[in-house]
C-alpha cells in the first residue's frame, strides 16, 4: 500500500486508510466527481484535487477522526452560517467522521465553486 502523501491517484490515496474512512472518502469523490464532472482530478498539496479552467476547485483529504475539506476561502465564506457546526479555518472544514456527511451542503458549496470559477 502506498503512503497517503505519496499517491499518484485519488484511488491510490484512498486505499491507503481504514476501510471505513474509505467509504466516507468514496462517497465524496463520487459526490464531487457528479457535481463537477468538466473538472480533472489530480493530487496536490498531497491531497485529492478536483481543478477546473486551469484552477483549483475543491480539494479534500481523510484524517484519523474527520475528512478535511478544502474549497478555498471563498467556498467557506459563501456558506459561513451553515458551515458554523463544523471546526475550520480560512479555507477549510473538518466533517467528523463519527457524522453523517452533510452531502448536499457539500453538493452547493461544490456548485458554487464550479460557478465562481
């Protein structure tokens, strides 16, 4: 199994954890994958990267207790009042793995990047 940071695809980053961080992280992919499909999908920072137009639209990453989520400051600051029950910073936001994922928050902040950019 590869390290995480060394992966060369977002599958082969994927494999690299639990089997059910796997499943969480699955689904995001298949999520953003569906809500972007013009976007690319590469490895940056270490991390899932979904680009478009030559910039990046979102990227995610697993963790031992959440899935960080990465939709640049604007991603968060467009969805500041429903992103308020989750940790975060700047440009980020931490899903707890011991929650539903709030898929269709993740759905229009993802529609909203692919609009912006």
């Amino acid at each position: 199994m590869a390290s995480r940071s060394g992966a060369n695809s977002i599958d082969e980053y994927i494999a690299g954890f639990p089997p059910e961080t796997q499943k969480v992280l699955r689904e995001l992919h298949a999520l953003i994958r569906a809500t972007a499909p013009g976007a690319t999908e590469t490895i940056s920072y270490a991390m899932p990267t979904f680009d478009l137009n030559g910039h990046h639209l979102v990227h995610f990453a697993g963790y031992a207790r959440h899935i960080g989520f990465y939709p640049v400051p604007s991603g968060v600051e467009a969805f500041k009042e429903e992103l308020k029950p989750y940790k975060g910073g700047k440009g980020s936001v931490q899903f707890p793995l011991d929650q539903p994922m709030p898929t269709d928050l993740i759905r229009r902040i993802v529609e909203f990047r692919v609009e912006e950019n």
